[in-house]
C-alpha cells in the first residue's frame, strides 16, 4: 500500500525557491523512498520541541517537515528548507 504525498501552498512555494537539481532530488526522493515505504516513519525523525506532531525527513543539505495521516495513509508536506534556516 502506497501512502500519498501532499502538499501545503507554503511547501509548494518553499520547493519553488530551490534549483532544478534540489526539486528533482526532493521529489524523487518523496516519491520513490518515502511514498513506497510500508512504513515511512521508520525513515523520519520526531521534533520534540513543537506542540504539533511533526517529523522531518533529510535529503542533502534540506530539511522536509511533514505530518502523518495514518487513517488516509497521507504525508502531509508542511515546509522546505536549508537547515540552517528551517528551525527557526
């Protein structure tokens, strides 16, 4: 079973920013990894510091802050961003 990636217009916009090559490498990565796994909080990492259930996935330098909709099997992309930059 395949869980579905979504998007928020702000996560649209945060992906916009980023070059060709860091786009293809984000959805590729959603797409192939993530979306395919029976489980993908297996690849994500819990925030402990927010009040929201978030997690975050890595890939390269970007940081991608998601949630889980277990009962429609959905991941829900919140924000893109460098992490140097994304925490705040």
């Amino acid at each position: 079973m395949r869980w579905k990636v979504e998007f928020t217009p702000r996560s649209r916009k945060d992906l916009q920013r980023l070059s060709i090559q860091d786009q293809r490498r984000i959805v590729n990565f959603l797409s192939q990894r993530v979306s395919a796994h029976p489980d993908p909080r297996a690849l994500a990492k819990r925030l402990a510091a927010t009040d929201e259930e978030l997690w975050r996935f890595r890939v390269g330098d970007y940081r991608l802050m998601v949630q889980f909709h277990e009962g429609r099997l959905t991941i829900l992309v919140i924000a893109i961003g460098n992490r140097r930059d994304i925490y705040r």
